[in-house]
C-alpha cells in the first residue's frame, strides 16, 4: 500500500506534525480533488484573491489552485477549459475532434503538474512524506518530472527529477532554473523508450530511506487524479461543443504513464466512451510486442504501466515519430501555417492555436483521425483527446528536425508534401480494437517488468485485471479530500 500512495490514514503522526508545522509557516493551502475539478464553483473567494498578482508560472504556494483545466493562457479562469476543434479542412474527416489544452497549466506549461499534485498531496496528509526530511524522487521522461520539482518546490521541499537524457533542451533548461542544485537532476541512458533505465536508478535511490520515489508509471494517485479531475473537465468540454449530446465516441490518449488514460475510465464510467491508447510505431510494446526508439517524447515505452487499466482499454493505435517531427514543422513554420490557411482553406485563426500542440498532442490528433477512418464517424461523433504541452517545449528539437529533414529550408513544396504524407493520407493500419483476448495479451506483457523486475506479487499484478479492482479504488479521492480538508484545518490556512 505504502510503495503504491494509498494509504487512507495518518501513519507517522511525527512527520504528520512536522509537516503542519512547515505548511502553516510557509501559509501552504491544498486543493481537494473536488475543487480542482470544479474551480469555478468550489474554489472559495478567497484563494481566487490570493492569486491575483501571482505569476501563474512562479513558484508561490497560491499556484497550487492554478492546478486544473479551467486556466487560460494569462493566469485567469475560464467558464470552460480552453479546447480547439480541428476541422475538417485539416483532419480530412467529419467527426468532431475536440483537443483540450494542456499548456494551460501553471509552472509547466504542461498538464503533467496536476499527476504530480495527485501523487505528492495524499501522502503528505496521511504522514507518508515529511517535507522537513524526505526528498521526492520524479522518474519521468520530462513533463511529469517537472511538474514534481514544481509542486515540491512550492510545497516546501526538495524535488529530484529522474530522466533520460536525450530529452528535449527546454525540458533540461526549466529544470536548471527550478532545482536547489545540479544534483537534483539524474539523466538516465537513452530517449523515450528506456524507461528501465530511469527504474534502474530510482532502485539506487531507494537505499536512502530519505527518498520517496513518486513513480507516475505504479502510483495510483496519477490515475484517480485523472479519473476524478481531467475527466469531468473533458466532460464539460464534450458538453460545450455539443450540447445535448450523450457523450464522446472516444478518447484518445498516448500513454506514457497511464494516468490520463484514466479520464478515458470516467467518460467510460458515465457515458460510455471508448478509450483509446496510443504508442508510437517506431516501438509498438502493445500492438505487437514491439521495441524501438522514437521522438514522440512524452510516451514511455517498451513496458505496461502498472496504472494502466489495461482489460478496460477499448483499442490500441500507433503513430509514427515520422509524421508528429513533420507536422510540427508544419504547424510551426510561417510557410507551413501560410500554405494550411491558403491552400487548404483552413481558418487562420484555428491554425494560430496549432502551436498548443507538442508531439504527443499530434500524435493524439492522428490517432483519433484513424479512428473516426476506422469507425466511419461522421459529424454526430464526437472524439476528445488532450495537448499535453505546447510546441514551445520542442523548439530545440523542430531546429533538430529541420536540419536533418529540410536541410535546404522548408519551403512551399515541402509544405504540400508534409500535408499529402501525414495528413491527407492518414490510413487505417497499426491499430486494432482489443477483445478480451488482446486485452489480456498486452496485460501480461507487464508481468515482466513488475513482477520480475519491480518485485510486485503475482496476486497484487493480477488482482488489476478484474474491473472490481479500479472500481474499488474511486472512493479513494473523497477520502484523500477529507484528509486534505482536515489538515488544512490544522495548518490553520483553511
């Protein structure tokens, strides 16, 4: 329970008491799960005021209530999360492909900091960690990573980041301006796809009982963050574009971790909805078993995340890094946006918003573009999928891309190009729709890494595959959210 975040009670009444102590000197106030899935009604008159003049990108203590979907991109609050509709002039079909935005976030510009929170904020109320003596361990491949040096520092402790060095420089030079020292940051060997690495080293870390490692890929708190706050927040969404409608077709979601895969358990839950999960084709673990290397960063790969709730997992699409590098270029470059408003007839000020959209949204987009294929959607269907960050965080990377791929500048022509392979051709191959048999295929391709290689009992892996078992753990955030609320009491900044 301890390793996994979900601990319902107090167990070290001592560090329970230490870390009062510290969040009331430093005037630390914690968010319930409730009110950051329904800010505008819940969030009192007060922590509102408190945020007025607070930097939404600094590290204050207020910004914890900046952490859900209802920010724009100025540091207000709107009455629905900013999202984009992607035409038909650009996706060639006519569902309705709805990306919620996740560069609305504070600190990170990336939706990453609200698992993070998710993680770190019940085992602070329960006395898991002490802020005074522990230090928490973020093994990520970047945004994730981030988001925890983020919430810790502002939480009044030390935050590691933990991941592999060939991520992008954006990612590297945020850290360098957040951590208390170089040490705090730990590159792993390898890119996207070597996600062992980075639990090779936490498994060092470890050894020092003063490091509590907060691994997205096993801690629970990432799903149900995600299931009771990104969820309802796709909801609105789904609600605002079409009011009347029942609910989305389906959700799209890449999976690095498996946390936001859970907003695809709660429109599930409530409407029905397919949830879709994507990989990249350059290493297609759950399509075919497969390995590899790609730059879709942001999607951990070559294992199955112990949160994801596979057997409740709808279909399984690959995306290749080939076509998210290209279409950034496009959706990036004044000759690629000129050639979408002239050419393809798509509106200007849609193509202005496509730079909210970094690899992995990309990646979102085309997937969900298969599936509307795949599916025959037509204009009543409507497909949710999330930006996880924003184009900003890769401009080291598009540099990259154009001298490898254009190296005589990217022109008209290469607009046209880009357009034919990557979007007007999106076809219906690497993707499959999971029966019991395939959902179980790709569940026990986890026993390797958790079982094996992580020392999870054969029992706890498996007790996964039953739905009684994530249905068991829903309550969980009403209770974490009494916790909170009492302990807030007791810092006195209730």
């Amino acid at each position: 329970m301890t390793d996994l975040g979900l601990e319902t009670h107090v167990v070290d009444e001592d560090a329970y008491r230490r870390t009062v102590e510290r969040f009331r000197e430093r005037s630390i106030q914690l968010p319930t799960f409730a009110q950051l899935a329904d800010p505008n009604s819940s969030i009192s008159d007060g922590a509102r005021s408190r945020l007025t003049g607070v930097d939404r990108n600094a590290p204050d203590p207020n910004n914890l209530w900046r952490v859900h979907w209802y920010n724009d991109h100025k540091g207000g609050t709107v009455s629905v999360p900013d999202y984009i509709e992607l035409p038909t002039s650009l996706t060639g079909v006519e569902a309705r492909i709805l990306v919620a935005l996740g560069n609305r976030f504070p600190m990170i510009g990336a939706h990453k900091v609200l698992a993070a929170y998710s993680c770190l904020a019940p085992r602070i109320v329960t006395g898991q960690f002490d802020p005074t003596t522990h230090r928490a361990i973020w093994p990520s491949t970047g945004n994730y990573a981030r988001g925890g040096v983020a919430i810790s520092r502002i939480m009044g402790c030390r935050g590691v980041a933990v991941l592999p060095e060939g991520m992008s420089q954006e990612r590297f030079d945020w850290l360098d301006e957040w951590i208390a020292g170089p040490e705090d940051v730990i590159r792993t060997t390898g890119t996207e796809s070597n996600v062992k690495e980075i639990y090779d080293a936490c498994a060092v870390l470890r050894q020092d009982p003063q490091n509590v490692i907060l691994n997205q890929f096993s801690e629970f708190g990432n799903h149900l963050g995600h299931y009771a706050v990104t969820g309802p927040a796709l909801g609105h969404i789904v609600e605002h574009a079409a009011p009347g409608a029942n609910a989305a077709a389906a959700f799209i979601s890449a999976s690095g971790s498996a946390g936001t895969l859970g907003a695809g358990d709660y429109l599930k839950d409530s409407g029905g909805t397919k949830i879709v999960a994507v990989e990249a084709l350059e290493c297609p673990t759950m399509l075919y078993n497969g390995y590899g290397e790609h730059n879709i960063q942001g999607i951990g790969d070559k294992h199955i995340p112990y949160i994801h709730n596979v057997t409740n997992t709808d279909a399984v699409v690959a995306i290749s890094d080939r076509s998210t590098d290209h279409l950034g270029v496009l959706f990036n470059t004044e000759v690629g946006r000129r050639y979408l408003i002239d050419r393809r007839g798509v509106d200007a000020d849609l193509v202005d918003m496509l730079g909210n959209m970094g690899f992995s949204s990309i990646c979102n987009m085309l997937a969900a573009i298969k599936m509307a294929k795949h599916n025959n959607w037509g204009h009543e269907d409507i497909i949710v999928t999330v930006a996880t960050d924003g184009y900003e965080l890769y401009l080291s990377e598009h540099e990259k891309i154009l001298a490898r791929d254009f190296a005589n500048g990217f022109g008209e022509v290469d607009a046209a190009e880009v357009f034919a392979e990557h979007l007007a051709s999106v076809d219906t191959d690497h993707m499959r729709e999971l029966g019991v048999e395939e959902r179980n295929r790709i569940f026990n391709l986890g026993y390797y890494t958790w079982v094996e290689q992580q020392g999870v009992s054969v029992d706890d892996f498996d007790a996964r595959r039953d739905q009684s078992f994530w249905d068991g753990l829903r309550p969980l955030t009403d209770t974490w959210d009494e916790l909170i609320t009492e302990f807030n009491g007791h810092t006195g900044t209730a």
